[in-house]
C-alpha cells in the first residue's frame, strides 16, 4: 500500500453527517481523543482524530473559515465505519486505543 496515496475519510465530529477525503499523507498527528474539532463536542469513545489544513481536504465538511484566515488547521476525526480497509493502518500510526473509563456519579443521600 502506498501510504502517500492512501485516502481517508474525515468528519469534524464522530457524528457527523458531512464527510470529506483526504491524502494520509496531508494528516499530521493521529492521536486518540474524546473531543471533536470545531465546537469540541465529547465523543462517547476514543476515536483516531487528526490535524490537516482546511485546504487540503474534498467533499463537505463541517468548517467554514469565518473564524481565521485560510489556510489554517483543523481537527478532524477519523473513524473505523468510515475507513474499515485502512483503519490497522491508522491505529498503527494512532498507536494503541486508550480504555475509557466512564465515570460513575456519586448520589449523596
């Protein structure tokens, strides 16, 4: 497989319904996170995110420049249901997933 020719799928969001393409090779940074870019919304899990310039990317994304001059980057997630053929490859660069631990409320009496 060629890496530098390799395509992935981003969002903004785990969620989210807009998805764009991208080279691997115009990712910077795959790591594990529980936030999102744009509005940092917690994802329910560990999901590969990444950093990219927002004019490196095709297809519709959730990113609309208003808030800086463009080109800037941007963070964008990267999931498993999006790149299944790719995905080993992309946990080998994230590294290993971390384990979340869901923490348990305390109900006082």
């Amino acid at each position: 497989m060629n890496i530098q020719s390799t395509r992935v799928k981003i969002r903004r969001g785990w969620n989210d319904w807009r998805i764009a393409e991208a080279d691997l090779s115009d990712l910077c940074n795959l790591h594990w996170d529980r936030y999102s870019g744009g509005v940092k919304a917690p994802c329910p899990q560990f999901f590969i995110h990444a950093y990219i310039n927002c004019d490196r990317y095709e297809g519709d994304l959730a990113h609309s420049c208003r808030h800086g001059l463009a080109p800037h980057v941007i963070k964008v997630c990267i999931t498993k249901t999006d790149n299944p053929d790719i995905f080993p490859l992309l946990n080998k660069i994230a590294g290993p997933k971390p384990i979340y631990h869901k923490m348990k409320s305390k109900i006082s009496s």
